[in-house]
C-alpha cells in the first residue's frame, strides 16, 4: 500500500484496490495504519473541493512528502555538494564547498562533509532529526554495506572515511556509494539512459568513472570496484583514466609548452592554466585546425573506451556524463561513426548526458529516496509508539 502511495501523487481507496488487487476492508484497515503512522495524509473528499455530484464521496489519499526529507551528498575530491529534498526528491536546499582536506586528513574531511550537510539543512530549515535517510558518493570502490577496501595508496579509505559510522549515530538510513555508480542511477532515472536497462555511464571530468546498469541491475562487484577505471590505463590509445577535459586542457598546454600551437592563434598567448577544454573545444568545432587536432586525438580516446566497455558489458548505451560531457558534441558523434566499424556485433549509441555536474548528487538524492522508500515502513513498525521514533517532522501526527 506503500509503495502505491509513493507512485501516485494523490489515489482514492477504489484505485488503491486497482493497483494492488486487495480488497477494500484490507486497504482501508492499511490506509488507516499509515495515517496513524505519519506517513500517510487524508486530502478533502470530493464534496469538499466542490467536485461532489450524487453517491458518497471518495476518501482521497496522499503520501506525506514533508514528512522527514532525504539529504544526497556528492563528496569529491575537490568539491562538496549536499541537496535536501523530500520524500518525493523535490530539491528544497542545494550547498556547495571546497574539499581541502584531500586524502590524508580523514578527521577533517568527516568534518567538511558533516559541514556541508549541516548548512544545506539549515539552508532547508530543518533539523537533524527530520533527515530519514541520507546517501553520500565518493571517488572510491564502496561495497553493498558502504565501507571501501583497501587502495595501495591510501585513496579510497580517505576518500571514505568512516562515513557510514559517520551518519549512523543520527540519519535512520545511511548509504554509501561510488559516484559514477549515483551517475548511473541518476542517467538511468531522469537522464539519458531513461527507460534502458542496459548501459554504462562514463564520468568524464578530472578522471574517468564509471558505473554499469546491466540488466536493470547496478553492478558493484565482490569489492564494490566495479565502477573503476583504473583498466583504462592499459587500452591502447588511452593509456590513462584521465578524464576527456582533463585530457584535451593536458594536451593543449604540453602544446603551448612545445611553441606547437601556431603564431597568431587566439590562444597562443593563454597562460598554460587558463588553457580549458570548453574553450579548445569550442574552437574545433568552429574549424579552428590546431584545435581539431586535439578533439580528434579526444575521439580515438573515446571510441577506444566505447571498445572496450562493448566488448566487456554489451549496453545498448554509453552515457557520458559530468561537467565536461556539454561540449562533447562533436567528439562524441564522431566516436559514434567509428564505433560500429570495429564491433563484431551491434554497437552501443554513446549520448552526452544533460544532467551536467550535479549528476553524481542528483542520483544521490535519488538513491536516498529509495532508502527511504524501502526502510521507513519498518522503521515506523519497530518504533511502536505509532511514529517513526526520532524523526521530529513525524511527531505532529496526522
């Protein structure tokens, strides 16, 4: 009766019974149960809003999407941005922040993350009591219970440090994730693989991520580190999980380094740093030649990658995604004409995405909704008292 409520935006009892095929005595005695427990409110009945015409009128229902929010946090390297939002995922705070604590200081990075949540919260006004369920991704491998294995380097536990056990002692529904895996359940929803259930989402900033939806499925591996791109570094062509931005401004400044690019272009007299690839990319799809040589290197990098997640996955889709992904156009076409040539079976469509850099908190917001969605019920249940024991937006009762 639930999960009817949570699809519908408002139902009367004769269609709850069309959904779900149980009869009217049990999905009253239901409706009844989830109004005593908060979740639930009773709207007007149609004699009410003036839409009564002969008969008795009908209950009509409605989930209560303001009672407790959900917070989704994109925790990267470099950046912080935490969303609140209700039990439907309508966005009601967005706070973004610098990371400066890097890899090696796991007590302030904790700190920075529970910071930027206490401000969107704020921001929301709300109080901690009312987060149901918060969903935090991270540049890391994380596994099904949200703890990240151990990198040689240090990376993935300082990435992730803690941030389960972080949230546990005051968010009822804590989930921890990689952030190219949230890319693919925010694509997979409300972007560009909407309605597939097979593709794979190709994070392409800074560094490559990735995150696999086969099946309908995300799949996470015995390690959670199925998402990583570290295999990148070994495809010919590629050499590197370097993501395309990064790639095009590196080869655009080792170029302005080397007196390559030609006197008398736009930007041959850019400082290296200033040397971005929007602005490259730009130019090439203008014609600029010098600027083309460096998006046509960025196509074989691509097609290489459409290869290899072809021949490893077999979607139906490759979604590019991020930042960087809104001035791929032309270099993701020309991937797509290559592409079928070197397959020996169907190729995959590559599309850029249109959920831009907040897709990684966008799928986390949408990934705590679904903790919300699958564990309120019990937690309402085991509270006994009626109410979702320590939610303070519960307490007003129906």
């Amino acid at each position: 009766m639930l999960d009817c409520a949570w699809d519908a935006q408002e139902f009367t009892a004769a269609e709850a019974m069309e959904r779900t095929g149980l009869t009217r005595s049990t999905i009253i005695e239901a409706l009844d149960r989830l109004i005593r427990l908060g979740l639930l409110r009773e709207l007007p009945n149609a004699r009410e809003v003036g839409e009564y015409r002969k008969g008795r009128p009908s209950r009509r229902f409605e989930l209560r999407r303001d009672a407790a929010v959900v917070v989704g946090v994109d925790a990267g390297y470099a950046h912080l941005t935490a969303v609140v939002a209700d039990l439907r995922g309508a966005q009601l705070a967005r706070v973004a922040a610098e990371a400066r604590s890097g890899r090696d200081d796991s007590d302030q990075r904790r700190r920075e993350i529970v910071q930027v949540v206490d401000d969107a919260l704020a921001a929301a006004g709300v109080e901690r009591t009312g987060v149901l369920a918060v969903c935090v991704g991270v540049p890391a491998a994380v596994d099904a219970s949200g703890d990240s294995p151990p990198h040689r380097t240090g990376f993935w536990e300082g990435m992730n440090p803690g941030l389960r056990e972080l949230f546990a002692p005051w968010v009822p529904l804590v989930r921890v994730e990689n952030d190219g895996s949230l890319a693919a359940v925010a694509e997979g929803a409300v972007g560009a693989a909407a309605g597939s259930r097979d593709f794979v989402t190709l994070l392409a900033g800074e560094r490559f991520g990735m995150g696999a939806v086969i099946g309908g499925h995300l799949l996470r591996g015995a390690h959670g580190a199925a998402g990583e791109a570290i295999a990148l570094r070994w495809v010919a062509g590629v050499d590197s999980d370097r993501g395309l931005g990064s790639l095009v401004a590196e080869w655009a400044r080792s170029d302005a380094m080397a007196d390559r690019i030609p006197p008398g272009h736009p930007l041959a007299r850019t400082p290296h740093q200033e040397l971005v690839a929007s602005t490259i990319l730009s130019l090439a799809d203008a014609g600029d030649p010098w600027a083309q040589t460096l998006a046509n290197r960025a196509v074989l990098v691509l097609t290489r990658i459409g290869l290899v997640l072809a021949s490893m996955y077999d979607p139906n889709r490759i979604v590019v995604s991020g930042a960087a992904a809104a001035g791929l156009g032309r270099i993701i076409d020309e991937a797509n004409r290559v592409l079928p040539d070197e397959l020996h079976g169907p190729a995959p469509r590559i599309v850029a995405s249109q959920l831009g850099s907040d897709v990684v908190v966008t799928g986390a917001v949408m990934a705590a909704v679904e903790a919300a969605r699958r564990g309120v019920l019990r937690l309402a249940l085991d509270a006994g008292r009626g109410r979702l024991s320590g939610v303070a937006s519960f307490a007003g009762g129906a």
